[in-house]
C-alpha cells in the first residue's frame, strides 16, 4: 500500500472556478472541483458556490472507459498522456465517484473544509 501524504495541488484556477487533487492511495484521487455558480448558469439562490468531490481510480477504469474519456476531453491520440491527464479526463467524463456535493456562499472557507476532509 502506496499513501501520499501531500496537500492538494491545483490543476487550474480562474476566479473563482478551479480543480485541485491530491493522490490518497495507490493509483486513487481526489478531485475537488469549484464553480462560480453566476458564470455557469446565473442562478445563485441556492450558493454562490458548488463545490464537487469525486473519487478517480486508475485502475478500476477499464481500457474503454479511458479511451472514452480521453477522447471526451480531446487528448486522444496524444502519446504524452500523463495519470493527470488521465485523472482529469475521467473526472470530466463521469467515470468517478461522486463524494458529495456543496452549495455555498463561502469559496475559501469551504474548500478548505472539503481539503481538511478528504
């Protein structure tokens, strides 16, 4: 059993809408993603924020799923495919876990929640 004990790390942020990840075992992440409620869709009755954490393993995806994937995400083809890649691809793709959902007023306060939490 392989364990990084890292802190996340941002895939990107603009705003505030972002991803970051952090690996939590063997070939498993963590994907906390945010998004900016009023850019997206222009309703924030519910938060201004919704913060999504999915679970992304390597090695439970099958060859398909990744190819899929990759292809939804536009690296198909691309020899240089990466597991960041390929975490980021499934994740966008839908083949993860969905640990829960937030609506939120608060961007900082609960993303550093979430980080603490998973």
């Amino acid at each position: 059993m392989k364990q990084d004990m890292i802190s996340y790390r941002k895939m990107y942020r603009d705003g505030f809408s972002g991803k970051w990840y952090k690996r939590f075992y063997d070939d498993c992440y963590y994907i906390i993603e945010a998004v900016d409620m009023d850019e997206a869709t222009g309703e924030t009755d519910q938060g201004k924020y919704m913060f999504i954490v999915q679970t992304v393993c390597l090695d439970c995806a099958s060859p398909g799923h990744l190819e899929s994937a990759l292809s939804y995400t536009g690296f198909d083809g691309n020899p240089n495919i990466t597991d960041l890649i390929k975490v980021e691809s499934l994740g966008s793709a839908g083949y993860c876990d969905v640990e829960t959902s937030v609506l939120t007023n608060s961007f900082d306060r609960t993303l550093r929640k979430l980080k603490e939490q998973y």
